[in-house]
C-alpha cells in the first residue's frame, strides 16, 4: 500500500458509512409507513417467519450497530492519521496533506489557499506523499521474508 491508499482509507471509510446511514434512513422510512396503517379492523395473526415489523426493528438494530463499528473505527484511523501527517517536519507538507486527505480539497484550492503555483503544488504533495511514506510505510511496502521449508 503506497501513501496515497493509506490516506484514502478516511474517504473510503466515511463512504461507506455514509451508505450504510443512508440504509438506515431508509428503512426507518419504510418502517413509519408499517406503523402508520390500521390494522384494528384486521385479525391478529403471527408469522413463523418473524416478518413484519418485528423482522424490520431487528435489521435495523442491526444496521444501526454496524454503523456504530464503522464510525469508531473511521476516527480511530483519521486520529492515527491526522497524528502521523502532523508529525512530519516540513509544514508545507503538514498542509497540503491534511487538506488533500483530512479536508478534501482539491490540490486546485490547497494551490490558491496557499499562495503557490499549482505546478508546484503538485510537486510538493508528491514530495508529501515520498516523505510520509519514507516515515511511516517504509516497513510495509518491504516484502514479506518468507521461510524457507527445509
């Protein structure tokens, strides 16, 4: 995994849990259109298979649990990695990485609010990305040594 993956496991983490609130809003849509129906006319009769409403409630516990993981885990890893961008030594590169893969910006707007050409903006992220990489990747990307079997 070279730095530009690393980095982007905020956005690909964020994006799905943004997926999985947007099941939950769902299904709690559906769910109000379930309760919202009278039923006092009809004959109570269960289900073997536990559908309905109750089956409902159940995945959407669950949903909501699973969405709770991903959270935890999504600012675990941003605080992991907001940490390690800060601890680079050069503050351009502090900038341009934080605001490229913390904020999402564009290197466009990270060139203008920097006062920098965007050329060398572009040259200074990959610059960035060598130097986080060197710091923190430099043990991973070195495939693994396997043993030999005698």
């Amino acid at each position: 995994m070279d730095a530009k993956q690393y980095l982007r496991q905020i956005r690909v983490m964020e994006t799905r849990i943004s997926i999985r609130q947007r099941q939950i809003r769902d299904l709690r849509r559906s769910m109000s259109y379930l309760k919202s129906m009278d039923y006092s006319a009809d004959r109570v009769q269960t289900s073997a298979t536990g559908t309905g409403f109750t089956s409902e409630a159940i995945r959407l516990a669950d949903l909501e649990m699973e969405a709770e993981k991903q959270i935890r885990a999504c600012e675990a890893l941003r605080a992991k990695i907001v940490g390690q961008i800060e601890c680079l030594e050069d503050p351009r590169y502090v900038d341009i990485l934080s605001s490229v893969y913390i904020h999402r910006r564009d290197l466009m707007d990270v060139a203008d609010a920097l006062h920098y050409d965007y050329y060398w903006t572009c040259h200074l992220h990959g610059e960035a990305l060598k130097a986080f990489e060197a710091k923190y990747l430099k043990d991973r990307n070195q495939p693994q040594a396997t043993a030999k079997e005698s």
